[in-house]
C-alpha cells in the first residue's frame, strides 16, 4: 500500500518555530601549556609592611692556607667577604568585565569563562617571567655536543655544574625543564645509562609536577613555554638544567602569585565582583568584574649554577 508523503517535515518553511541549532553551553577544551619555571625555584618572601626590595647575601669561602705558621709569630686575620644581592618585586594585574545583560542572556556561563581565562594569563605570565629571567644568564647558554640533544648533553653539563661545586637539589638530583621535540630527542637515545622514565622509579619515590623521567642526575619536567632561537629554518630550542640555589622567586607575603604547572587542573586565585547600580555605573550596566593581582618577581641568585642548552630537534 502506497502512503502520501509526510505533511510536516523539518523542511517545512511555514514551521518557522522549529529549532535549527542545538548549543552547547560549554565551549570545548583548549590547547594549554604547563608551566614548570616555578619548580625550580626557592622562595624568599618579603614581609609586608618591609618595602619593596629584599637583600640577600652570600659569603665568600676563604682561599686555602698552604704556608706553615712560622714559629712565634702571630699571622694577620683571615678576612671574611660577602657578595650582596637584591632583588625588588613588581605588581601585576588584569582584569574583564562583562554586561549585565550578557551575563543574564549568554548561554555559556560568563564569569566562568572569564575566571577560566585570566586564571590561565596570570598562571602564564608567573612562568613567563621567571622564564625570561633566566634566559638573561647569557653567560650560560652552551651547545649540543651532537646533532641533537642527548643524554651526553645533560651527563656533560652537570659534570660542568659539579665541577664548580654546584650542588644537587635537597633529593639528589639537579632539575631539567624542557621542550617536548627536545624530550623526543632524549627519550630516544638508547644508550646504556640513558633516559628513565618516571614510570619506572623505584616504589615511593615522590614525582615533581610534571615530571617525565630523569638521566645523567637531572629529573626533567616538559613545557613548551620554552624560549627558542627564533632564526629559520633551524630553530633551536632551550634546555634548562638547574642546581640547587640558582633561581629565587620573590613574593609580598600574603600577595605572591599562586604556582600552576597544570592549568587544566588547577586554577589561579581570580577576584571576583559583582557590578550593579554605584556612583561610577549609576543604571548597573556592568554585571561582573573579575581580576587578578599579585605582587613578586624572579631572581637569578647565581648564575653559574645554571646551564642553557640550544638544540636543534630532529622532528622538525
């Protein structure tokens, strides 16, 4: 039996209260960095009410007396020497707004987004900073012993940080950020004695945040918020390998930044306020403000303690 086509369909024209679109209420997720500058670090807060710049210090070691006493005379003092070092903290702050009438029509929640977004800018800017700290011990930039990087790379630049008496972290080991082409690279080198994987430690031992594996001494941590050379085609990615007392970070205590490594996990400490009828919006036209503050800078406290390695990764 033949039947006669449907009267109504979703192609109907005169239907015009058919719905067209289904909206999401949540955007889909993004492509974000780790950061991971903090983790090498060491804190020195500066208390509130105690201005703005800290100084530090640091002893100098008295040379080694090699020359006999001489008998029944009394030798001058040993003088002792410090190196002074200072280090004044900066503000940073951002913030959004929105409309009172966005924030009643949108379909996506708008303060929501807006704390998602500035909490990734402040926790960015935090690891930017430091980053570009210690990008400015030039002295410490060195090459590749090969073509690319490799766990001979790291093996010959902690055997530099050890022959000036640099020292591990308090766990052992010295500390590693680097780009994901580069860790390709490493991960790669099969020599005996190379690349560890995280996975594979032995039971209890306690991993840094974003921790991927260790060789050659160094535990290394993987961001892309790495500097790069910049120059085509052969663009040459940063490798950091730490010691222990290299890099400080310097807080207004009580106003010092949150430390993020995963900004899909965690999520920076956002302000935020309501709007509403006030002296300076007297018909309430902006429904929210959220922001962020925070008061701190980064400081190289010895740069010698420090290694930068340029390579040349072979993925791209």
């Amino acid at each position: 039996m033949a039947y006669a086509p449907a009267g109504s369909t979703t192609q109907t024209a005169s239907l015009q209260h058919l719905a067209k679109v289904y909206y999401e209420r949540r955007g889909l997720d993004r492509l974000m960095k780790r950061f991971q500058f903090s983790n090498v670090c060491e804190p020195h807060p500066i208390p509130q009410k105690s201005g703005k710049t800290i100084q530090m210090f640091r002893f100098g070691l008295p040379a080694f007396n090699v020359v006999p006493a001489a008998e029944g005379v009394i030798s001058n003092p040993v003088q002792q020497s410090s190196t002074a070092i200072s280090a004044t903290v900066e503000e940073y702050s951002d913030f959004m707004s929105s409309s009172s009438l966005l924030d009643e029509t949108d379909i996506n929640d708008t303060v929501y987004q807006m704390v998602d977004d500035l909490s990734y800018r402040a926790a960015g800017s935090v690891d930017t900073v430091i980053r570009q700290e210690v990008d400015s011990n030039v002295g410490s930039f060195v090459a590749t012993l090969g073509n690319n990087f490799s766990a001979l790379d790291v093996r010959a630049q902690v055997a530099f940080l050890k022959a000036i008496d640099v020292r591990a972290f308090d766990d052992g080991d010295y500390r590693g950020v680097i780009h994901p082409f580069v860790e390709y690279d490493l991960t790669a080198d099969n020599v005996a004695g190379g690349f560890i994987d995280c996975m594979k430690y032995q039971h209890g031992t306690e991993l840094l945040n974003g921790e991927i594996g260790k060789v050659g001494g160094t535990r290394f941590m993987s961001t892309t918020n790495v500097s790069t050379s910049g120059s085509s085609p052969a663009v040459l990615y940063n490798t950091y390998i730490f010691g222990r007392g290299s890099m400080g970070i310097v807080d207004l205590e009580g106003r010092g930044p949150d430390r993020i490594e995963d900004p899909e996990a965690q999520k920076f400490r956002i302000n935020i306020v309501k709007g509403g009828p006030s002296p300076a919006d007297p018909v309430g036209e902006i429904g929210t403000f959220c922001s962020y503050r925070f008061v701190f800078t980064a400081k190289t406290l010895d740069g010698n303690r420090i290694r930068i390695i340029q390579a040349d990764a072979s993925l791209v």
